[in-house]
C-alpha cells in the first residue's frame, strides 16, 4: 500500500475546482468548509457527490438540514478558501450570503461564488477518513463571466 505522504504528493498533482460547502446549524447559524472533492455525478436526476472528513465541523450542519450548499469558489478568493478550511467559529462574519430557496442547503455566497449548487442529501457512503456526499441539485446558477479558482499541488490558481 501506497504511504500517506506519497499519495497526498500524487492527488495534489490532480487539479480540482474550489468549493465552499455549507449548511446551517440546529441553532441555524451558518456552518463550512473548504473542499476540492466536489463533481457531477448523473443529469437525470441531477447528482452531486462530495467529500467531507468524518471530523468535519460542518457535517452535523449537513444532517440536521438534510442538504447541503456547493459555493464554487471564484478565482481571486484564496483568503476565503483558507479561512473556511479552519475550524474557527466565526468563518462567515463580514461575508456576505443569502439562503437558498426553500431552506435545504446552507448559505449562497454571494459576491464569491463563479457558481453554486443547492442539494438535497440523497445518500451517505462511508470512504475511510471521509463520507461521500451524494445530493440531488435542486438549484443551482452560475455566473457569466466569472473564473472558478483551481486548486493544484496545494496552491490556487
């Protein structure tokens, strides 16, 4: 088997896009995360998967809602990036969101985003360290104009 350090070398070679996942809280304050695994899983119906570690903050966010909000992140947003990826408590002051329509996922951003997905949470699988998160996009837009960030060998671009 291949040694932790050694595949985190080989998957950081693989660029990703950048994304804020987010739900809301039982006390219905805002929760998220940065995370590189996001992608389409079937059009009809329209899946999404992504993956969160078990230890995740946000993932009892993501349960108790019973969905979950993908903010693909617009080039340019590093800072963002970066302070979702910390466990701090206050991630979402100063930054401004509205909720989706008819409260299933968590908080649209809405000066960052290149895109977004609204998701209901359809299926839970356990993967090791993490759970796939397989949703059905209920909504979704993206933004003409604006470049998504990627991720690569653990810098944006």
């Amino acid at each position: 088997m291949i040694e932790a350090a050694r595949f985190r070398e080989v998957m950081a070679s693989f660029p990703s896009g950048v994304v804020i996942l987010t739900a809301f809280g039982d006390d219905h304050q805002p929760r998220g995360l940065t995370v590189s695994a996001f992608c389409a899983v079937s059009v009809d119906p329209p899946l999404a998967l992504v993956c969160i570690d078990k230890t995740s903050n946000t993932l009892p966010a993501v349960q108790h809602t019973g969905g979950f909000t993908a903010n693909i992140l617009a080039a340019g947003r590093e800072h963002l990036a970066r302070r979702m990826a910390t466990k701090l408590s206050d991630k979402f002051d100063g930054i401004a969101w509205h909720e989706a329509e008819g409260r299933i996922g968590g908080p649209v951003l809405d000066n960052d985003s290149a895109a977004y997905a609204v998701c209901t949470l359809r299926d839970t699988i356990e993967a090791g360290d993490h759970w796939i998160l397989i949703g059905l996009v209920t909504e979704g837009r993206h933004v003409e104009g604006v470049t998504p960030m990627v991720f690569t060998r653990r810098a944006y671009s």
